[in-house]
C-alpha cells in the first residue's frame, strides 16, 4: 500500500475542515437533537395548529375579560424566549410566531383596523427581510384622525397656545420635538405608540383654520406593559388587555426577529378646520 497516498488524502481533508466556515461549524454543532426533542417540538406545533384554528374562529365583538384571559394563557408558549438558544427550537418558534402575527393582521382587516393590520404586516420579517419605512397619506386614515377625540383635542390646544395672537403658525418654530400623542382606543391605539405630530395652520376669514401636518412613529415593541387599573368601564378594561397582550407578545417576537421596527410618517391635510 502507498502510504504517501494516504498522506495526500489526510493532507486534503484537513485542508477541507480549515475551510469550513464558523457559520457552518456552529450550523452542525446545533444539530445534535435528540428523538425527545423533535416530539416536543412536534408536540407543540400540533397544539399552535389546534389553538389557531380556535383563534381564527373568535367573535372579537363578543370577546370579554375572561376569554381574553383564557386565550393569553393558552397561546403564550409560543412566546418562549428560552427556545432561542437552540436553532431548531428557534426556527419552528419563530415559525409559529409569524403565523400568529398573520392572523392577527387578517382579524385586523376584518374587524376594521386596517391601519394597525397595515403597520403590523410591514413590520414582519421573513428569512431577516428588513421593512420598509412608510409614508401614509390616505382618507382612511383622514378619517380616523378626525374621528380621534385625542388628535381633535391636541389640535385644540395647540392653536390655543400658539394661534391665539397670529392668523398662522408652523409648530417646529416652537416645539423641536413636536407635540406628544398617546391615544386611547381603535385602530390609532394599536397602529401608534408614543407619536409625535408637527403642524402648519392658516388661520380663515370664518375662524377655521387650513391645517397641514404630519405624525411620525417608530414602530417597534420595546417595552412589556402592565394592565391599567379600572373601576367599572369595563370596554376600556377590555381594549387594555388586548393591547396589552399584543403588546408583550410583540415584544418577545422583536426578541426573535419576527417583528423588525421601521419609521412611519402619517400626513395630512385638513382645510377649513374647526375646533371641537
């Protein structure tokens, strides 16, 4: 037998190892499951594929405390950020979790959220996608606004404050930041969480105003949240619990890589204005 042959071919492979790359190394590294494992985790997507059909089929007009309660409690394992140290348990979580946020966009166009239900799918990432920033400028959007007793009563107090001496204003002569806005239900409550509003007014012959503006927001879940306490209006208690609940498992999905954050812009421009 040739032995210089045989050191050829042992030169030839340990050559092949040293090129082999971290990332490769590390990818055959994880995959050292066990059969226990894999029917864990099959276990698990057999309960998600049961508990989403459920969540698909949920009346959100007839949901109360305890429904709410009930669901949080049976859907919150795929929110597990233990899972995120193994690969494989990484990637059928991860999975699981961007089929969720999906259904919680088509129950958000169905039940007329379409602003949040927009937001939440550009900020969903698949095989590490970055979104998009988003400009918005539409009369859905219009209309939300001027139904918002929020944006109406901060629009209020800013032409109080600055329009009460002049027939026009720009408000980044005054405020750097812009104007805080924290709404309080509907679709603005979910698509919005910590906004901030610039505003141009012209001031009318009749004391309306032409307004134009805009209200920008980073989308992202950064924060966990508590339940606010409530003593009996209990459609207020309700809409913080759903909030809530999404909020938190928003958070953990930006854990994941799931829910990637961006910048989003909502314009507007509203002529003949008048204070409410």
């Amino acid at each position: 037998m040739n032995c210089r042959f045989l050191d050829d071919i042992k030169e030839k492979i340990l050559k092949d190892i040293n090129s082999i790359s971290v990332l490769s190394k590390n990818i055959s590294n994880t995959i050292s499951f066990k059969l226990n494992d894999i029917y864990k985790l099959f276990n698990y997507t057999q309960k998600f594929e049961e508990l989403i059909k459920e969540f698909q089929n949920i009346n959100w007009e007839n949901v109360d405390e305890k429904i709410a309660e009930n669901f949080k409690k049976s859907i919150s394992f795929i929110f597990d950020v233990t899972k995120k140290s193994d690969s494989i348990s990484y990637s059928v979580f991860y999975s699981m979790q961007y089929t969720f946020w999906q259904v919680v966009v088509i129950g958000g166009m169905l039940k007329n959220k379409k602003l949040s239900a927009r937001l939440l799918s550009n900020s969903l990432s698949l095989l590490g996608k970055e979104p998009e920033d988003l400009t918005i400028q539409d009369s859905v959007t219009d209309k939300l606004l001027m139904e918002s007793k929020v944006f109406n009563n901060k629009l209020k107090e800013l032409i109080e404050k600055y329009g009460k001496e002049t027939d026009m204003f720009d408000l980044k002569d005054y405020e750097k930041d812009g104007a805080l806005l924290r709404f309080e239900g509907g679709d603005l409550l979910y698509s919005l969480h910590k906004a901030t509003m610039f505003i141009k007014a012209r001031k009318n012959e009749d004391n309306t105003w032409d307004l134009e503006g805009d209200i920008n927001d980073t989308y992202d879940f950064t924060e966990f949240k508590d339940l606010k306490e409530y003593a009996d209006n209990e459609e207020a208690m309700l809409t913080d619990i759903l909030s809530t609940l999404l909020n938190n498992f928003g958070v953990v999905s930006s854990e994941y890589g799931v829910i990637k954050k961006y910048e989003v812009k909502i314009k507007f421009n509203f002529p003949n204005y008048k204070i409410k």
